[in-house]
C-alpha cells in the first residue's frame, strides 16, 4: 500500500456508494441552510407584511426543508457507513493478500502483539477515512459553493464573507492543526502498538515472572505505557477540542460580521430589510456543517499513520516465484554454494553449502546449537530466501515452483509446533480433513499417542500438553499429510530415548519411499542414515555415512567421544 493513495483507491472502489453518500451529503446540507434561510425570510415576512398566503407558503417549505433534510441526512448515513463498511472489507482482503507472502519473515522484525495491533487496531482505525478525512471537505465545497452562489443574488458582501468564512473554517484551521499535529510528533499509534506487545509478552511470560520474583517490575512497566498512551490520547483529545473552538468562533465572527455588515447596508438603503435575518440564518445554517472539520486534523493524521505502519508491514516487495508446480516424480534436491544473513546481522548463518540429496535417502544434520542446522531447513522449505545460490528439486531451480507446491509435498515436524484452541481431532485433521476416526487413531497410535482420546480438549498453543507429547502430536499430524519429503526438525527431543528411536524406525519402515532430513543433537541411531552432514558457523565441514566419519576421526568423531564419555 502505497499509504492513503492505496486507502483511497479501495474506497473510490464503491463508486455509486460513495457518490450516493456526497449527493445525499450535499442535499441535507443545503436543505438544513434552506431551512433556517425559510425561517429567517419567515420572521422578517411576518413583521413587514400581513400576506397570509405568503406566510402559509413559506411555513410549507418549511415543513418541505426539514422532511428532505431528515431524508436527505438518513441516506448520507446510509450509502456512507455502507461504502466503508465495504471499504474496509477490501482493505483487509488487500492487507492478506500481501501478508501472506511475506508472513515467515516477519516474526524476527516485529513482535507479536505489536503485529496483532496493527492488524487489527490499524485497520479498524482506517474506517475513518471516508467518514472523517475524504467526505466532509468535498461535502462542505459543495454545500458552501452553492450557498455562496444563491447568497450573490441579494449580496456580494454576504458571498465574500461566506467564502472567507469556508476558507478560513475548511482548509486554514484544519491545515494548521494538522500541521501542529505532525511537527509534534504524537505517536498514539506507535504507544498503542508498544502497549500491546508487552501486555502479549507480560500474559506468555507470567508464569516466569511470578517464579522470579518479577512481577512488579513488569506491572510498573506497563503502567508506565498504560500512561504514556493515556497521555497522547489526552493530547489528541484537547487538540480536537482547541480546532473545535477556533472554527465555531470564526463561524460566529463571519457570522457577527454578515449581521453587521447587512444591518449597515440596510440602513444605507442598499439591501433590502426584509433579506437580513435571512442571510444571518444562511450564515448559522452553513457554519453547522463545519463541525467534522474539528476533528479532521486528528483524523488525518491518524489514517496517514496507521496506512504508514501497515504499509511498513507489508511494503517490502514479496519474493516474486512462479507458479509452477513440482513433478509427481520421487523429489532429489541439490544445493549449490547457498548462503544467507539475517537481517541487520553481520555473521552469515549459512556460508557456502553444497549438498545433495538423494530421493528416498536419509540425511541427518547435525552440529552445535547455532550452527546453521534450522536456518539450513527453512531455506529448504522456501520459509526463508536464499541470499545466494541455487537450490534445485529434480535438476530444476526452485524459483520456479510456488510456494504452495512446495510444501504440498513435504511432512515439516519443528522444534516449536503450533496447536490451536480446539480437540486432538480438529488439530489432526489439520493435515487431512477428509481423515476419519480410524485413520486418526492409526496415527496417534505410530507416535505411542494411543491413549489419546480424539475428543480431548487441546488448549490455547497445547498448553495442557506436555512437551513430548506436543512433539508425537506434531509428528502423527505430518503422517498424516501424506507427503513423502520429510523435514523433521529435534522431533523428538522431548521424548525418551527409547520411544524417540521406536518412532523412527517405524516411520522409516512405514514410509521406505520417502526422503527424510532430521536434525538431531541425540547422535545415536545415526547408523541408519544413509549420510551424515556435519555443520559448524554455518558452514558444511563435513559429510559421508556413519562409518566414514568415525574413520575420519574429525569433528563428527570428537562429538561422538564426547557423548560415550557423559554417557559413560
């Protein structure tokens, strides 16, 4: 989004809404001046002159001015919440529509609840824009321009203050505060979104801070935000005020100014008396339009700020990959001199690594914690880009398969697997809605999950789960996905040793055709893999099977040593 220039595209989407709602605008605003112009014509009529006709005349239109002001008013209100209702439809269904290539990465550059603040208050936020920002000053110009035109007829003078009085009320006074507004700096959006992300972090982590003895110190901190964010609501809400009262006091000197200007020329024979209330009251009717214009400084600078920080969400141009979709055929993938850096770090993660693997072969990475292992994964996956290099599946160069085919094929177990509120059959069957029971329980019963119930409730991110059972949980939801590349992330790191193997065994007898990538730091069982890699600094140091690397009596060999010795 290109900040309010996008917004204002997806609202000028519902052309006949938003015109309705101007037209609609337009009349009740000229029928309520219409209205007090009758009122004004009425009182001087009734003084001057005993027309009886005249008066029931002018008393209908009356009636006639305040029924199409009511009418006129009720369809402005309609036709414009209804166009930002659908506005802000579109926005959201925009907003995915470029979050989703870009998601993966965006949990290292925000935090969570910041994110959700955003998403969620930002965009609400916006529903303004039409309603406060967009709407008045076009609706003012039209009511104000024909006033001004119908006013020139009696008086040139009441015209030319009338003109001031709508430069001075619509564009002046607004463009000053909101000029005061931005030289200020008020950051309202960005104290909600602080606010936001620490009370996210003060729930996950309150377990902890109760266990340390830390408790206070966060409550303080988010006083302290609560207060900052109290404050610039305060600011905003004073400066809204301030505006109000400087355009109603210039209303009333234009207005003051019509009445005495008129009551000079009247008494110098130059307007006619009968006119003057009349033009005082077009004066009062058309000033009563001008309240929106108080709050449109804090309006506008909030829907340029929250355009901002969504746009600073999603600008950055998504990875551009074509839509193509993987052959049917066993997967081989090859990686050729592939590095990457995390943004803003210095270190590389990945620094030049080279490998192949075979379809149907087993491969296990391993190596210190740091050392490239999950990076080397999510790159794989297509989760995270590659900064430079290739990698290949069947001979042919990734960028040319979408995402989506991508992950169609693989089973990806995690060191961190999400669960959703909900039961043990509605997180399954995530991987396979058309899985029954049966097939349910057949998976749970491979993962040594068979006294699981499908019915047992599952709380928010499987908090009434153990950390094996998260694991086993997660690994019978990727049998069930059915693909036959795997990439299995410590998935069994929570488990016992022995239950840990046994799930490996049987995955591997159960699924001969399928290409497994485990990273593991429990070395054991390694004999069963057809190659081992060997990472260190984000490098490949080593590779070969089993039995090569202890020959080679390198790093590989220096880890097994040191495990037999705390084993021992």
């Amino acid at each position: 989004m290109n900040g309010l220039s996008q917004i204002l595209k997806l609202t000028l989407r519902e052309k006949k809404d938003v015109t309705l709602a101007i037209i609609f605008g337009m009349l009740a605003g000229l029928a309520s001046v219409a209205l007090l112009a009758s009122s004004g014509y009425l009182i001087s009529k009734a003084a001057l002159t005993g027309q009886l006709t005249v008066l029931i005349v002018i008393g209908a239109c009356l009636k006639l001015f305040g029924l199409a002001s009511a009418l006129s008013r009720y369809s402005e209100r309609l036709f414009s919440h209804r166009a930002t209702f659908t506005m802000l439809g579109n926005l959201r269904v925009s907003f995915f529509e470029r979050l989703s290539p870009v998601a993966p990465e965006l949990y290292g550059k925000y935090r969570s609840g910041d994110l959700l603040s955003r998403i969620i208050g930002d965009v609400e936020s916006l529903q303004n824009f039409l309603l406060r920002v967009f709407y008045p000053p076009v609706v003012l110009l039209l009511v104000f321009t024909g006033t001004i035109l119908f006013t020139l007829y009696f008086s040139i003078q009441t015209a030319i203050l009338l003109a001031a009085g709508f430069l001075l009320t619509t564009v002046a006074v607004p463009a000053y505060f909101a000029w005061r507004r931005r030289r200020n700096d008020w950051r309202i959006r960005e104290s909600r979104g602080a606010l936001s992300a620490e009370a996210t972090e003060f729930l996950y982590g309150f377990r902890d801070l109760k266990i340390y003895r830390q408790l206070t110190g966060k409550e303080q901190q988010l006083t302290a935000l609560i207060d900052s964010y109290n404050e610039e609501q305060r600011k905003e809400g004073k400066e809204e005020v301030y505006s109000q009262s400087i355009n109603a006091l210039v209303a009333f000197l234009i207005s003051l100014a019509i009445l005495a200007m008129g009551a000079y020329f009247t008494a110098a024979g130059e307007l006619d008396g009968l006119f003057l209330a009349m033009l005082v009251m077009i004066s009062f009717g058309v000033f009563e339009n001008i309240a929106p214009m108080a709050a449109f400084p804090g309006h506008f600078e909030e829907s340029r700020k929250a355009a901002a920080r969504l746009e600073e969400v999603v600008g950055e141009a998504p990875r551009h990959k074509k839509t193509g979709e993987l052959p049917a055929d066993p997967l081989s993938i090859s990686v050729r001199n592939l590095s990457y850096t995390f943004p803003d770090e210095q270190r590389p993660a990945l620094d030049g690594i080279s490998l192949n693997l075979p379809a149907g072969s087993k491969t296990a990475i391993v190596g210190a914690s740091g050392s490239g292992k999950s990076t080397l994964l999510s790159v794989l996956m297509d989760v995270l880009p590659a900064g430079e290099g290739e990698i290949t599946f069947n001979g042919r160069d990734s960028v040319e398969f979408s995402q989506e085919s991508i992950w169609s094929r693989m089973n990806v177990v995690l060191q961190e697997n999400h669960f959703f509120y909900g039961t043990i059959r509605s997180n399954l069957q995530l991987a396979d809605s058309a899985a029954d029971d049966a097939q349910l329980t057949e998976a749970l019963q491979k993962v040594e999950l068979a006294d699981f119930s499908l019915d047992m409730e599952v709380e928010e991110k499987g908090q009434n789960l153990s950390g094996g059972e998260r694991q086993r949980l997660a690994i019978a939801r990727a049998i069930l996905k059915a693909g036959e590349l795997w990439l299995l992330d410590e998935p069994v790191s929570s488990v016992d040793s022995a239950t840990g193997q046994l799930i490996y065994e049987r995955l591997f007898r159960n699924y001969p055709g399928g290409t497994f990538i485990i990273i593991s730091h429990d070395l054991s069982g390694l004999h069963a893999m057809d190659q081992i890699l060997v990472m260190e600094n984000g490098r490949l140091i080593e590779q070969g099977t089993y039995e090569e690397l202890l020959e080679q009596k390198g790093y590989f060999y220096g880890m097994k040593e040191l495990e037999r010795e705390i084993l021992a």
